[in-house]
C-alpha cells in the first residue's frame, strides 16, 4: 500500500504563512448606541403617558392650576436656558474628540456637568420655596411628580458624563477612532434636553394662560 507523501517544503512555508487578518469595521453601527436608543424610546413613551394625563386631567378641571398652586416662572426660565445651552456646550465635546483633542472634550464636559448641577440644584431651591407639596391638590401632584422624574434622569445624565471624564484618564481610551461612550452621553443629554423643553411648556408655559 502506497502511503501519501507531503512534500516538506509546502509544509514549511505553510507553517510560516501570517494569519489572515483581524478585519475591524469602525464604520458600522455600535450596537451599544443603538440599545440607547432603544431604550431613550422607552422612556419617551414613558413620559408621554406622563403628558398625555397632565392635558387629560386640565382638560377636565375647571381652572388650572388650582388656587394656591402658583406658578412662577423667573427661576424655572433661568433653569431652561442653562440645560438647552448645556446641550450645544456637551456637542463641542464630541466634536473635540473627533478632532483627537480629549484636553478639549473633557474642558467641554466638565462644563456640561457643572451647568447640569446648577439645574438640579435650582430645582431643589424651586421645591424648597415652592409653598405647596406633592399632595396638596392634582396639579401639584403632576407638577412633583413629572419634574421629579425629569430631574431623576439629569442626574443620571451627570453620572455618564462624570464616568466619561473619569475614564478620559486613561491615555488612548478615546480618540477619533474610539468615542462611543461620548457620543453616549451626549444623545442621552440631548433627550434630557428635549423632555425638559415639553415640560417646561406644559407646566410653566400653558399655566400662565
């Protein structure tokens, strides 16, 4: 019986042939945004059922708001202005990176966090000097309970944005090439942005008519 023979050489030359190469496609969607996304729909379903209650309920009082329930708008119009200019200020941030300039994006997103603070904070100067609570009557408790909610969601939008400063430590974690993470933070910050802009029409806006 004939045994089949290799022929060294070819066995030699194979043994040293490179692998083929890991082939890496930046270019197509991270499905990590997309999960964000997703769950960015979530949560505006969530507060549209919050908006769609908020008309139902003044569509169906005789005045709105309630006597007692006064609403000012001097602080809430200051508070405004600082979150929709956060979300031009947190997008040169991205644009930074894209130019691999991280000194420049974490300037950009320490001032983001800093202008998200002092909305959080003139939130809770507004709830201290209010002068009614949650249960005082319905418009009160919609008022509570959906800037409550808004507010829950600034202070997670910090913590991104604290995360992604923090992680910007590391030489080589973001560049041009690798910014996930930011663009992350800052989709979610535009939402943030956007839900608030509803909130404030609703609430403050529509209340002075």
């Amino acid at each position: 019986m004939q045994g089949s023979t290799i022929d060294p050489t070819k066995a030699e030359l194979n043994s040293h042939a490179p692998a083929a190469p890991i082939e890496h496609h930046e270019e197509h969607p991270d499905l990590r945004v997309w999960g964000l996304v997703t769950f960015l729909i979530s949560e505006s379903l969530m507060f549209g059922g919050l908006f769609a209650t908020y008309l139902l309920l003044r569509g169906a009082a005789t005045s709105w708001p309630p006597e007692g329930t006064e609403v000012e708008l001097l602080l809430p119009t200051i508070n405004t202005i600082i979150l929709v200019s956060s979300s031009f200020v947190i997008h040169y941030g991205d644009v930074a990176i894209k130019k691999d300039n991280v000194a420049g994006m974490r300037k950009w997103y320490i001032i983001t966090a800093i202008m998200g603070a002092i909305f959080l904070a003139g939130q809770a100067y507004e709830y201290a000097t209010l002068g009614y609570g949650l249960k005082t009557n319905i418009f009160a408790n919609c008022f509570y309970v959906m800037t409550g909610f808004h507010g829950l969601h600034v202070f997670v939008g910090l913590l991104l944005i604290l995360g992604v400063l923090w992680r910007s430590r590391r030489p080589g974690h973001y560049s041009s090439h690798k910014h996930t993470g930011i663009e992350m933070a800052e989709i979610y910050w535009h939402f943030v942005d956007i839900i608030w802009i509803v909130l404030f029409a609703l609430l403050y806006i529509l209340t002075q008519f």
